[in-house]
C-alpha cells in the first residue's frame, strides 16, 4: 500500500537536530522558570521565609523570676523562697523505666503503690519531657539520691524554688499565701507575664501586692528539632538565640512587729478571736491575728484534698480571717464615739448627772431595757456612765438623739465601710447611717425606737469587725485623726536594697469635736482603768503607764438583751463576746488596740487582759520601765509622723477620694466644711 | 618558523597526553569533567544533610565508584555490540519485573526489589535505560518519522514495563521510564499533531479522573501509589522545603549551618529534598552554581549525541541528555512548589539507591556512541 520507505540519513540527521534543538529551547524555558521561581523564594520573599525558619527551631522558655520577700519591721523575713529539689525522669533517657522506678522505691524515695498512676503519668507525656517524678525531696534524701545518680540514667534532681514561711500560720492573716494558679486567677493575670511562674497571691499582702512581688519572668531561647526535643549542641545555629534574665519581684516591708504578733497569736490560743493593734499616728499595723490560725505552707505547694477539707470542715473556721471579717456587735465600746457625738451635737450636758436604775422604760411603752446584769448605776454623769458602762444612760442617750443622729456619726469613727487597709477581704461591717436608713427602712417604717435604743450600747444594727475596732481606737487615740490601716510601709529593691516608702494616707480628722468634748470622754475612758468603780480597773491596776480603754460585752440572744443572761446556763457558741479597746499612753499614744474573744463572756475578764500584754509587750522595756517614744527599727520611717509633726500639719487629706466608694459619705466633708472661713 | 611549528606541535601533542588517555578509554573529557564536579558538589552537600554522617558518606563514594567504573567500562563497548544486546536486556528487564512481582522484597507496602543474596537489586532501575535502548533499537533500522504502526509497537515496547513498574507501585519510576521512552520517540520525529493529541488526552484524562474524585480519595490514591513519600502528607514536606529555599536567600547561612536541615523539619533532606538544603545553605548562588554544572552536562550530552553517526546513537544519546534533565527539572520544581511531589531524586546527588549507577551508565552508553563514531558510519 505505503511506498516502499528507504532510510535517509540526511533527513534523519535534520529531523534529530531539529527536535534536539526543539528539546534544548523547551529546557531553557523550563531553567528559566526554575530560576524564577528561585529568585521568588529566596529574594523577593527571603524574609518572610527567614522569620518562619527561625520560629520552626527556636523555642521559647521562661525563667520565673524570684518571688520578693516579705519582710517584717524588725527585718526578720516572713516569706521567703526555698530552693527545693524535685526529682524529674525523662523517659527516653531512661533505658528500663519500671527497674528504675522500683530501685528507686527500694531506696525510699519513692511510694510503692504510686508506681501504677507514676507510669501513666510518664508514659502520657512526651518522651523527651522531663516529668517530676517526686516533688521536695528532704535533705537527706537529696544526699541519698546524689550518691547514687550514676544507677539512675535519665533521673535527675531539679532545683526549684518554692515559697516558704519560715514561721508557719504567724501573721499568716495579714501575710496571706501563694497557691497554685487556678483557673480563675487565669482571668485577671497577663498570662504571658505568668508564664513559668506556678504559685499566685491568694490571700493578704501576697495577693494585694502580688505585681510587685511577683517581678518580671525572663526568657530563654533554646533550639529545638522538628520533634519539639531540644537540641543539646546548638553549634553554629545558636548565634541567633536569646536570653532575657528575669527581674526579681520587690520586697515587700510591713509594719507589723513580729514580738507583738507572736505575743497575740500566743494569747489567743485555744480560744476563738482577733487582735488588730495599730500605731494611731500613721495607721500602721503592729499585730493583726485570728485565731485559730493555719500554715499557709500547705498551700504553697499544693495542699491536698483532704488537708482542704480538714481545714474548711473545722468549726472553728481557721481560714476565716476574723480581724478583717468577722462583723459583730461590739457592746459597749461604741459608748465613747457616742459620747463624743453627743457632746458635739449638744444633746448632753457632760456636768449634769441623772438618776440611772437597772432597767429604763422606753416612753410610751412598756417595754424594759436592763442593764448588764441589773446592775443600778445610780447618780451618773456622762463621765461616770462610760467608766462604769451604765446601758441605762446611755439608752437615754441614743433615745434622746435618734437613728438619724447617731448613724450620721458613726462613719466619721469609720463604720459602715471599709477601712480601707491594704489587703483584701475586709468586710464593710454595718452602721444604721442615713443613707443606709433611707434604703432598708424608707420613712423609717419598721424601725421601732427600741432598734435606736440599743444602738446606743453597740447593739442591734451596728456590726464591725476588730480592724475597724482598733481603727475606731486608733482615732479616740488622736483624738480625730483618721489613716487607713496599712501593713505596707514600703517596698524595697532587691538589687539596690533602696526602699521606697509609702507615705500614710490620712482620710479625715474630726475637728468638729471640740478639745473639751475630747477631754471629757478620754478622761473618763482613762477611768475605765484607773477609777474603782471602772470596768478594767482590776485588770489594768498598777500598770505603769495611763491607758484609756473601753470594755465591750457584747450579746448573742434576746435573754441576754433583756439583761436575763446566765452565762453557764448558756451553749458556748450563744454566750457573749467579750471586746476590750484601748490606747496608751493616755497623753501620748503610741498603740491602739481592739481585742475580740468570742463567747468569752465579760470584756474585762476575757479581752482586757490581753490588751495589756500586748500594750505592755510594746511599750515596756526588760525593766519594766516606759520605752522612749522612738524605739530603734530597722525598717523605720525616716519621717515618721508623731503628734508633734502633725500638730502643725493642718487636715492635708490626701485620700478624700474615699467619697467615691459607694454607701460611704465623704469622711471629713464636715471638717472641710467647718474650715471654710 | 620551523621552531614554532615544532612548539605547536610538541604543545599539541603534550596536550594531547591526557586526551590520548581519554581516547583510549573511548571517554569524553568535559562530560566526565561535569559528572565529577557535579558528584563532589553532592558529596559537600552531603556531608551537611546527614549531619557528618561519615558510613553514609562512605556508602555514595562506593556506588560512584561502581557507576564510574561501570561507566567507564560501557563507554569501551563497541556501540554495535550494545545495539545487537538491546532486545536481550529488555527482554531479561520484562522478566526480572516479572520476577519481583512473584517473589520480590517487599519494603513499605512496595515491591521493587530482588533479594539477590548479599546485594537487593531493583529491575526498574535497569528499565529506565532498557526502554529507550529498545526504543531506539527498534526505530534503527526503520525510516523516520515513525509510521503508525511502529508507533503502536513502540507503545508497546514502553507500556509493558510501565505497567509492571506502577504496579509495585512505583508511580515516580513508571513516569520517568514512559519518559524515557517517549523522549526516544519525540527525537524520532513523532509528529506534532501527535503529540499535542496526546498532550490533550493526558490532560483530559487526569481532569477527567479528578472530577469523578474527593480530595481525601486524590490524596489516598497518591500515598497509595507512593507511600514513602509522604509519612507526614505531601504539604508539609513541600512547606518546610521552601522555608528552607527561602530562608536561605542569594547567599545561604553556610555549609553545617542551615537549621531546618539540621534541626529536621526538612523531610528526605538526603534524599529527594537535597536540593532544599543546597538551597538553604548556599543560597541563590549555590544553586546557580549547580544548576550550571547540570546545564553543562546537558549541553554536552546533547552535543555529543547529535554527532552520533547513526539513528541508534543519536536517539538514545538524546534520551540519556534529556531523561537527566528531567530528573534535575523535576526535582528542582517539586522542592521549590512548581511541581506536585514525586519521588524524583537529584541525580548524582540525592542519597541512594541504584539511581547512581543507573544514570552514570547512561553517560557510559552516550561516551561509547559518540567516541566509537568513527568505526562506525
């Protein structure tokens, strides 16, 4: 069919050149889309390329930065940072894991019924992961392990540190704790700044200042392979890796008086109460203690379910801060702030004297009010009825002022709202001011004299808690000055050891009350101790120093309303609590106190003892005798503000932004008022 | 005068010496040159992608010098000796694949290899230039361009073993021996309109099988087809790769030091994905130099094989030059993103197998057609 084909060299040769040289054009072509496209990756989008590479292999890891000590006054430290060591494993260098795991039993280091929930723990993480094995290991049994690490390829011990209270549950109320990081904390850190870091404030000064103490982690970059495992020889790949060091978080100064503070706790023991004693003239606190207390290193490096539980199912509720919580009626010891109100207002004639029984009827009706124990005050005056605590005068007298004013009072002696102090938790206590009035009883419906009449002896609707006590105690002491309770008096570099100090903060001074009124009711608190007839006068007598106090009983039950009180016949948890405030000296003060032992019956017999102790314990030198007024601390103010500097220093009130807390008049809007020309 | 002709030619034929050597040994100087240039910038290459790896070093000078001894010893065979052998290898290739299908080694869910005692030997391998000798071989002694009918017994001739080597399934090699074949072919002289049909239905047909897939049972049939290729899928390798390329820039972070071949995250980095490193290491530059280089060999190659006296040289000359620019194009492209992944080593520079010894073979073969030329014609 076809011609017969005969081969043409010729042709065949131009036919090969040409598709040779067809193929040579293609391949060109196609060298040239190469060279794009390489000149595309490694020019024009070179650096895009160079931040992914880079991210691929560099890992970033955290170095927490050192928690800063908590230091007290005297410059004993009351939280610190302990190194510890944890025993990590990383299984992928660990050849027979469950041998090692059970060599490691034999030698006590480790549980052997925790083996099984060991090893799903290791096998459930990476295998190049170091996973703690055990956590704090003693002394010994680090010294132990150390001379044995050869047998233990792949087991290591891990420095770590660890927040440590050297003294246990002292001042742990005012201190606080750290606990590991929960979920909630989660929502108010930067979790980026918290990286690395395992424990957060909870409670107390560790809680409030924890930006401070808690100081900025660092980082450290380390190379890693495609696998996440680190890279032990970098070489030549780690120019390019980081470190930032961490900066250590500050040291936080308090003003607490570490003697003081063991003295309280120790007086407490065994009971359930609270003691606040501050300095008046700046609102430093010297000892702030609820008992019963706890170790707040159980929570430092987790504390176990059933320590938890031990702790929250007590009836006698050790994590319940009773200095800063507890609100209470405090019986009589609201009388002076009474008194002073009273006198100010010209609703009593502090020379004239009244007839007093044991019981007073409230006008119009027949219903009685006793006195404590039914007991006759007879021919009292304003002076007297304080020193002896005659409820019947001063049922008259807060009858004769009303609710009105009476709870427009009782927030300038800082009631009704929080002190202000600078830790967290404080609860506002309750105080019937206007304002409060208007909300719960409008146009005063439901509220019966009566509610007025107890209020005059720190009963009914008049709660507050031992803090706002010994701050109340803190403004009698100044007569009218009133600063925010702190426990921080500065913070320190830990590097340079300069401190910062934090001034005071002044929020109000009653200079509406006249010297004479002052007088008057400080005199007769002076008589509570001094005069035979004055309710601490046994337990105050001889003391070497003029102390002004106040006893406080206050009642749990309608019996003991009524006066119809057995204290024996009584359950324990419904009998009295017994208040005691004082500060001493009288002229001079450089304490105030509030002490709180619940359901201990009379304040003179459970709570004024202990006062004194503690009053003594500052005040007394080893002879016995008065300590001059400036004793030597470390950790001293240069400036510390005494009644002399401030009685050139008018009212500077530098925190009358309290006004904008809610519920709260502004303090002092009356002072302002009165200084207007 | 005299004086200078006597220098000229005493230059003449001191130069001479070497090329006499080379002559002797039917070797052609700048080929070799190339192929040993290109052979010590992988084994530089090397060195760093294994990180230091000395053994794995060792075993590639091994295999160079059994493909250059192979080579040098192919290039010594009279090209009609070869010729008159073709049908024989081919015929013993279609058998040892045959053989594998029936009793091979299976290694990842493939068999591709001959247990042969102390050495494994893979058939394919031995196909990718069986094919085109029997392409050319068939073609030798026919006129050109190819009728009708021997275009349905070369279709034949390189389907067959197509077939065999896709089942084991070794998609990569099935590809690259079809190509070799059909390069044959196209130099042959297949006509254009032929070839765009044929272009045409390759494209229909993978639109055609694409449209009647999902994408989960695309990518299933693929790592079927391949399975070594993607342990960790076919993104992640091309992803690193071109971190690597990219991040390396015009002048690279320097031989030992590029971090995603040190540090792992780039898959195969001695194997398919070399050129990665070469990329990462030494930049635009490096790569521009080996590029170079393989245009060098390319260029030669075809030179030489468009000398070939006769239509079996010249053919499968030009399949030797063009089957190894396929292998550097595609391996170039499938690092860079321009091409999907397909297990395409870098020839004489990838790590392994009988790949070595397979194309420096073929540079063997096209040294012997074109230094032996003039007995022939």
């Amino acid at each position: 069919m076809s011609p017969v084909r005969i081969k043409d060299h010729w042709r065949e040769q131009r036919i090969f050149d040409r598709r040779a040289w067809f193929a040579g054009t293609v391949m060109v072509l196609s060298a040239l889309a190469v060279l794009g496209r390489l000149y595309y990756l490694q020019v024009e989008r070179h650096a895009y390329y160079s931040v992914l590479a880079q991210a691929n292999g560099v890992r970033t890891e955290p170095i927490p930065a050192a928690r800063g000590l908590i230091i007290a006054r005297d410059g004993e430290v009351i939280a610190s940072n302990r190194p510890t060591f944890d025993l990590m494993l990383t299984p992928d260098e660990v050849p027979h894991l469950r041998a090692a795991l059970e060599h490691l039993v034999k030698l006590k280091l480790l549980q052997a019924d925790a083996l099984p929930d060991l090893i799903r723990t290791i096998k459930s993480r990476e295998s190049f992961d170091s996973v703690p094995i055990r956590l704090d290991l003693s002394e010994r049994e680090v010294a132990r392990f150390a001379v044995r690490r050869y047998e233990f390829p792949g087991i290591n011990l891990s420095p770590q540190q660890a927040r440590w209270y050297p003294f246990g549950s002292l001042a742990v109320d005012a201190v606080g704790y750290v606990g590991t990081i929960s979920a909630g904390d989660l929502k108010h850190i930067n979790q980026a700044a918290y990286a690395g870091t395992a424990v957060i404030g909870k409670t107390g000064v560790e809680a409030e200042y924890e930006k401070q103490l808690h100081g900025t982690n660092g980082y450290r970059q380390i190379l890693v392979n495609a696998l996440g495992r680190p890279v032990s020889r970098p070489g030549v790949l780690a120019r390019d890796l980081h470190v930032e060091p961490p900066v250590p978080g500050q040291d936080v100064i308090l003003s607490l008086d570490l003697k003081l503070q063991r003295l309280a706790e120790k007086l407490l023991k065994g009971r359930d109460g609270a003691v606040v004693a501050l300095n008046p003239w700046n609102g430093d606190i010297l000892a702030l203690a609820s008992s019963p207390a706890f170790d707040p290193n159980l929570f430092a490096r987790g504390i176990s379910e059933k320590q938890y539980r031990a702790l929250v199912n007590n009836p006698d509720l050790p994590l319940f801060d009773r200095a800063l919580r507890a609100q209470l009626p405090t019986g009589s010891t609201i009388k002076p702030a009474i008194a002073l109100g009273a006198l100010t207002d010209g609703m009593v004639n502090p020379t004239k004297r009244i007839y007093a029984s044991s019981d007073w009827h409230l006008p119009g009706s027949d219903h009685l009010f006793h006195n404590a124990a039914h007991e006759v005050c007879g021919w009292v005056g304003l002076r007297m009825a304080i020193i002896m605590s005659c409820d019947v005068y001063f049922y008259r007298l807060a009858y004769k002022m009303g609710v009105d004013r009476i709870g427009a009072w009782l927030p300038d002696f800082g009631f009704g709202h929080p002190t202000g102090i600078d830790i967290p938790g404080e609860q506002p206590g309750l105080a019937p001011t206007p304002a409060w009035m208007a909300k719960h009883y409008p146009h005063d419906y439901g509220w019966y004299p009566g509610d007025t009449v107890i209020l005059g002896i720190g009963q009914g609707s008049f709660l507050a808690t031992p803090l706002q006590m010994a701050h109340y105690t803190g403004i009698l002491a100044t007569r009218g000055l009133s600063f925010e309770p702190r426990l921080v008096t500065g913070l320190r570099n830990p590097r340079t050891h300069k401190i910062h100090w934090k001034r005071p903060i002044l929020d109000g001074n009653l200079t509406m009350i006249s010297p004479a009124s002052w007088k008057v009711v400080i005199d007769a608190m002076h008589g509570v101790t001094t005069n035979p007839r004055g309710t601490a006068y046994w337990t105050m007598i001889n003391s070497p120093y003029p102390i002004a106090g106040k006893t406080g009983t206050a009642q749990l039950t309608r019996e003991q309303a009524n006066g119809d009180y057995n204290r024996k016949a009584t359950p324990e948890k419904l009998r009295d609590d017994s208040w005691f405030i004082a500060f001493a000296p009288v002229k001079a003060p450089r304490i105030a106190v509030a002490v709180l032992v619940e359901h201990a019956g009379w304040g003179a017999t459970a709570a004024a003892p202990i006062a004194r102790k503690i009053m003594n314990a500052y005040l007394l030198g080893p002879n016995g005798k008065l300590l001059p007024a400036t004793p030597a601390e470390p950790f001293s103010e240069p400036a510390t503000l005494t009644p002399r500097v401030l009685a050139g220093v008018p009212a500077t009130l530098t925190a009358l932004e309290r006004a904008s807390r809610p519920e709260s008049p502004p303090i002092g809007s009356r002072v302002l008022a009165s200084e207007a020309p | 005068m005299h004086e200078e002709l006597s220098t000229e030619s005493r230059t003449r034929r001191t130069l001479g010496g070497a090329a006499r050597v080379l002559l002797a040994l039917k070797v052609d100087g700048p080929l070799l040159t190339g192929l040993g240039l290109v052979a010590a910038y992988g084994l530089v290459v090397l060195y760093s992608a294994s990180a230091e790896n000395l053994p794995m070093l060792l075993r590639t000078l091994l295999r160079l010098a059994l493909g250059a001894v192979i080579m040098l010893a192919l290039a010594r065979v009279n090209p009609n000796i070869l010729r008159r052998a073709t049908p024989w290898l081919y015929a013993m290739g279609i058998l040892l694949l045959l053989a594998v299908a029936a009793v091979g080694h299976v290694y990842l869910g493939a068999k591709r290899w001959l247990d042969l005692g102390p050495v494994q030997f893979q058939p394919s391998e031995l196909m990718k230039l069986a094919v085109p000798m029997m392409c050319a071989w068939y073609l030798h002694e026919r006129p050109l361009p190819p009728r009708w009918s021997d275009l349905a017994v070369l279709s034949a001739i390189i389907l067959a073993p197509v077939a065999l080597v896709a089942k084991e399934p070794d998609l990569g090699t099935a590809m690259l021996i079809g190509a070799g074949g059909f390069i044959v072919v196209f130099l042959a002289g297949l006509r254009k309109r032929v070839i765009a049909a044929l272009l045409l239905l390759a494209v229909a047909g993978m639109l055609f099988g694409m449209r009647f897939m999902h994408g989960y049972q695309r990518e299933r049939l693929v790592s079927y087809l391949n399975p070594e290729a993607h342990p960790l899928g076919a993104g992640y390798h091309i992803i690193q790769s071109q971190i690597a390329i990219g991040s390396g820039g015009v002048f690279g972070k320097g031989w030992m030091a590029g971090s995603q071949a040190l540090l792992d995250f780039l898959p195969e980095r001695t194997t398919d994905f070399i050129f990665s490193v070469i990329g990462e290491e030494f930049g635009l530059l490096g790569v521009l130099v080996l590029l170079l280089l393989y245009a060098f060999v390319i260029g030669r190659s075809l030179y030489l094989s468009m000398q070939g006296p006769d239509t079996f040289s010249r053919l499968l000359g030009g399949s030797v030059a063009l089957t190894f620019f396929i292998y550097v194009f595609i391996n170039a492209g499938m690092t860079t993103g321009l091409v999907p992944v397909v297990g395409v080593p870098l020839p004489l520079v990838s790590y392994g197998g009988s790949s070595v010894v397979t194309v420096l073979s073929g540079f063997g073969i096209l040294m012997s057609l074109y230094s032996h030329r003039k007995l022939m014609g």
